[in-house]
C-alpha cells in the first residue's frame, strides 16, 4: 500500500481513574482511551441477547408497516427499464425475486432545455410549446401491474443545467473550482417554469419523480446563500401548481457529518432549512461511508449506523425546537466507497489490487478472477455500508420519506468499470456475457422483507437488530458494526428451523454470501462486520396480541458544548411506558474519553460502550449512545446532563428518548 495512504492514529491505551461524586458512579471508575471501563473490556465475542416478540406490533411515532419503495431500490429511474435488462428471465430475478424498486434519476431540465430555445416574447423564458406536444412513452402493463400507479423515485439536476439566458448565479468560491465551477439560474422565476413544465409534460403519471431536487450536491457556498433556499421556495410553488403530486426539497447536499467541528458542520443544512422556514415538502442529503485502508483495516469517516442515528435525531430535534414540526427527510444517494489516491480504473481498485497481491502473490493479476475479487473487496465496503444506513433508516420511519443504496443496473455506456453496479460485462467486453456483482447481496440479504415491525430488544449499541413480521413469517436482521465478534442469545422465536442469510467478509476481504435452514438457534454468532438475517417461517400467519407505540421526545436544545450538555426532556404520561431509550448524539477529539458520565435525573446510568468505537475516530469520535433507560425513572420533565470524566472537550448534538406505550390493537 502506498505510504501516504497510511494515517497512523493510534490509540494510547491507558487507564484513568474517574472521580467518585456518587456511589452509582462506581461502575464508570475506570475506564481507557477507548472508552471501555474494567468490565466493558474484553477480548474475542462477547454475549449479549435478543428477545423477539413475533406477536407484539411495535410502531414508530404511530408508524408500524414497512414500504418497499422507501428503502430497497437501485439507482436507476425505472423508464424503459425493460429495454435494460438482458430477458425475461433477469427482469423476474430482479423485481419478482429481489424485490427491487427505483429510486432514482439524475437530471430533469438539462436535456429537456437543450431543445428548447428562449421565447422571444419573453426573453430569460424558455419556449415549452414542443414540450408540451411531447408524447411521454406509457410503461407496460407488467410494469405497471409490478410497481403500481407510480415508480417513486427520486429526481435531482445535474449541475449547470439551466439556459444560461436565465442568468448566472455564482459566488467567488463556486467560480474557484479547478475541476467544475458551478452556477444557479438567476432568474428564479423563469428556471421554476421550466422544472415545472418539464415534470408536468415530459413524464406520464407513472414515470413521473415523486420528489424532487433542483440540483445534486450543489457547491458547498450555495446552501449559504438566500438565493438557494428562494429557488427552492419558488420552483415548489411552480410545481405543486402544475403537478400537485410531486413534492420538492433540498439542498441535496453531498455529505451529512453534521458532527464534525463540534456541530458546526451543520450549520449549513440549518441555514438552509432556515432560510427556507421549513416549508419545503422534505429536507435532503446525502451519506457515504469514506473508507480509508488504515493499519490493515477498512477505517475512515464512518457515517452510517450508529453516526447516522444521531444525524437523523439532530435534524428533527432542530426542526421540532425552532418549528415545533419534524420534517421529512430524502436520501437520494447512500452508500460508501474506498476514496484513496490513487483509485485506479475504478474506485478503490488500487488498494483492493494492494490487498490482492498480499493474499495472492503467485496469482495471475490479469485474469478475469482476480479481477472479480479485487472488485469484490470494493463492493464488500460499498454494501456493508448501505446495509447499516438502511438498518438506521428503517428505524425513523415517521421522517424518512425515501433513501436510494448507489446501486447502478450498469453504467457500460460511460464506464464499463465502475465501481456501483450490478453487473458488469465478462471482462468488461463482452456484453452478452453479464456478470453479477457481490453488490447483488444487498437486496438478496433483504429479498421479501415486509410487514410490520415487531418488538426485538438488545442493549448491545454494536448489533443494529430489527424485527419484522409478514403473514406467516418473522424476519429478524442483526448487524455487526464492530471488527469483532459478538455472540447474541437468541428467544421469542418459535419455528423449529430457520433460514440464516449470512452477508460478511472473507480473511482477504472479499464478500461473501451464504444462505441456510438450520435447527433454530439458542445462541448465535456474529462475525466481526458480519450482517446475519433470519426467517422463521410459522405454518399458521402470526397474530398481533399487542401493540407498543415508540413516542419520540426531543431535547429542549440542540449543540451543546459540553462544558453546558443539560439537556430537558419532555415525556407524555398519559400512558403506561413499557420500555424506553435515551440516544445522546456526541462528538469529540478522537484521543479523547468515550464513556460518558451520564445523570438521568440526578442518577448515573449505566452507558453501554460500543466495541466499534475505533471505527468512528477519523479526524473526531462521532457516535450516538443508546443507552437503556428504567422507565419508573421516567418524569414528565426529564433532566439528562452529559459529561467526560477528562474535561469539556467535545459537543452533543441532541438528546432524545424514546418510550414505547402500550395501544390497544
């Protein structure tokens, strides 16, 4: 591996001894520069369990069923997407198997506006009059009977895509760019009559984006801007006049750590929301997992699982505190990809080939197997990560409208090698020769998932764990975030055997993918980064005896220095509360202590410490702590205050509970 690849960021193991302000906090006494105290220290798999309860329904702010089409799609718009594929036999493994859905196209105005020229009656508009005469191609009956009255997708626009008779917006930064300067229309009004007249007239009602981003990823100077956010404010009137159906949002931004600088990086999503009044029909970004090869490991800016929690929390909490409203959310893009210099022909092939011929010396770099094996290492890191954003995105059902994995059918008309598809052509040629692609394993690991969520609990802050019921069968997701392994008690599943979907790695890094029928298991276990599904088929549909409501509560402010985390938090209690969690969304120096001393009204709780700390230390620790919470400790008013044992350094982002109520079925 190259040398300026390696940042060494080791971890100076040692112990401190925290001081004792209150009997209860004796379990905190010791604890390293992981975070992990005495007891929390461990080596190999540790234990932790999983209670299932197949017949308790388990709803989300009132929200309790699973939508496909929010979660499981490929990146690619859905429009003549049987002219894609190969025949008859893959558009069945796809859509009738793998359950796929759309979600996603890039462009609305560019092309539609390279033939449309300015209306000489109203100069800086365009002429629609073709637009309007032109006929939108009808989807197939097999589409429409598979994917409804609509394709659900998601739209944003390419960068500059807007007539320049409109005008040019810029700012002395977007102008700077070596690469790419980029501009906004400066006539607002002209460039919302064209997106409105494109989404009105060069779609049909099933083809047609259910949302929609004016731009992808703008610069990052422009959400600073009032310009943006009255774009948006004034393309959403223009369409919701022509199209009510589609709904519009932004800004669409290409990162979300919103925690990195102390929370000032969110400054930019908050002024824009902001700036907009939080009128718009949702609020958009983007995650990606930026993995790095560190120390003979995957590592880097990790934003999904755990980190995404605390995001998807910081953002509502803002937005019930200063709007007294949750917004919807829009992820047109998750994922993660190997971002080291050089990337090769694709992204992450050099350190892939760097991994290869450490494992494979004598093998023969020119061959189509080893090619595929290199590419698999990429796709393992690329899938894994949308595995842990969908797991946290599933879980803020009650925001979260729409997230698109950045899994492309195939991209060989732009480049055979790319590291997002499906399929690629045999040895990038041979086009009548598809190849699938380990990036495939996302949407087998979740093929048929549907139903509603039913209650799982596990304190392990490692193990993302969701249960889900449909008819007759359980489905149970486990995902390991640590490099280590975990050993889980398993109970509350009835079947006498299971299937086991296992998604992990192999010791060169590679993905694998295996399925199995065993005897139900008492005990199981994880793989470091291994993800592990479960189906327990019953022979008779499972009946829900029970339902419990997870009311979220919100902190009364949000970004705290940490010399000032108090935090209150108001808890209804019109009805009994039959478990609760308190998620603190925290960020500090990566050197720094992790275990937080938190007072739950004036008592010191026990804070679970995650083993896949040392995955969220690139340039700061970013994490949110799930921590169990007693619910006769519950109030109507709630104080939590946070702190570290080694001083003010750091910031919270929000603290939020969440109590789950008994409701009648």
């Amino acid at each position: 591996m190259s040398a300026k690849q390696v940042f060494k960021m080791r971890l100076i193991r040692c112990s401190v001894v925290v001081l004792v302000t209150n009997l209860l906090v004796s379990q905190h006494a010791v604890a390293d520069q992981n975070g992990g105290t005495n007891q929390e220290r461990r080596s190999g798999s540790r234990r932790s369990s999983i209670v299932v309860e197949p017949e308790t329904t388990r709803a989300i702010q009132g929200i309790t069923d699973v939508e496909r089409k929010r979660y499981f799609n490929v990146c690619d718009p859905g429009t003549g997407f049987e002219n894609q594929v190969k025949d008859d036999a893959m558009y069945d493994y796809l859509v009738k198997e793998l359950g796929i859905s759309f979600g996603r196209r890039l462009g609305v105005v560019k092309h539609p506006a390279q033939s449309l020229s300015e209306d000489p009656n109203r100069p800086g508009y365009p002429d629609i009059s073709r637009l309007r005469n032109k006929k939108a191609v009808e989807p197939s009956e097999r589409m429409r009977k598979d994917f409804g009255s609509n394709l659900n997708v998601a739209a944003h626009g390419h960068h500059n895509a807007f007539p320049e008779y409109m005008g040019r917006f810029e700012t002395s930064e977007s102008v700077q760019d070596p690469n790419h300067s980029q501009y906004l229309p400066k006539n607002l009004d002209a460039a919302a009559y064209l997106s409105a007249a494109v989404l009105r007239f060069g779609f049909n009602d099933f083809d047609r984006p259910q949302y929609y981003e004016p731009v992808n990823e703008p610069h990052w100077s422009f959400p600073k801007t009032q310009h943006l956010a009255d774009w948006h404010l004034k393309t959403m009137d223009f369409v919701h006049r022509a199209t009510p159906g589609v709904k519009v949002g932004g800004p669409c931004l290409s990162v979300c750590y919103f925690y990195r600088n102390e929370y000032k990086a969110f400054d930019g999503l908050k002024d824009f929301i902001e700036r907009t009044d939080a009128k718009l029909d949702f609020y958009s970004f983007h995650t990606y997992d930026y993995l790095r090869w560190r120390e003979g490991e995957f590592k880097g800016r990790i934003q999904s699982g755990l980190a995404l929690e605390g995001t998807l929390d910081l953002v509502q909490n803002y937005t019930v505190n200063t709007f007294g409203k949750e917004v919807d959310v829009v992820v047109s893009e998750q994922g993660g990809y190997i971002g080291s210099d050089p990337k090769g022909e694709y992204d992450g092939e050099f350190v892939a080939g760097e991994i290869m011929a450490e494992h494979y010396p004598d093998a023969d770099p020119a061959s189509w197997d080893y090619e595929m094996k290199k590419r698999s290492i990429v796709n393992f890191g690329h899938v894994s990560s949308i595995v842990a954003n969908t797991l946290a995105f599933i879980e803020h059902p009650h925001c979260v409208q729409k997230t698109v994995p950045f899994l492309l059918p195939n991209t060989w008309a732009w480049g055979p090698k790319y590291y997002a598809q499906l399929y690629v052509a045999h040895d990038y040629e041979d086009k009548t020769r598809w190849v699938e692609t380990d990036l495939m394993m996302y949407f087998k690991y979740f093929r048929d998932l549907a139903g509603r969520r039913v209650k799982a609990l596990c304190k392990d802050p490692d193990l993302q764990v969701r249960a889900f019921v449909d008819k007759n069968k359980l489905f149970l997701a486990i995902n390991n975030q640590s490099f280590e392994s975990e050993t889980v008690d398993l109970s509350g599943i009835s079947t006498e055997n299971v299937e086991v979907r296992r998604l992990g790695r192999n010791a060169d890094f590679t993905a694998f993918y295996s399925e199995d029928t065993i005897p139900t298991p008492e005990t199981l276990t994880l793989a470091g980064r291994e993800s592990v599904m479960i189906v327990a088929e019953a022979d008779e549909p499972i009946q829900q005896k029970r339902v419990v409501n997870e009311l979220v509560c919100y902190g009364d402010k949000v970004v705290q220095p940490m010399q000032d985390a108090t935090f209150s938090v108001h808890v209804p209690q019109n009805e009994p509360i039959v478990y609760a969690q308190l998620r603190i969304g925290v960020t500090r120096s990566p050197d720094a202590l992790k275990t937080p001393v938190v007072r739950f009204n004036g008592i010191v709780l026990d804070v679970p410490m995650e083993d896949c700390a040392e995955r969220f230390v690139d340039r700061e620790y970013a994490m949110t702590k799930l921590i169990p919470l007693d619910p006769t400790l519950i109030k109507a008013a709630n104080t939590v205050s946070v702190s570290f044992a080694d001083g003010s350094d750091g910031a919270v982002g929000s603290v939020v509970i969440r109590a789950a109520v008994k409701e009648t079925p």
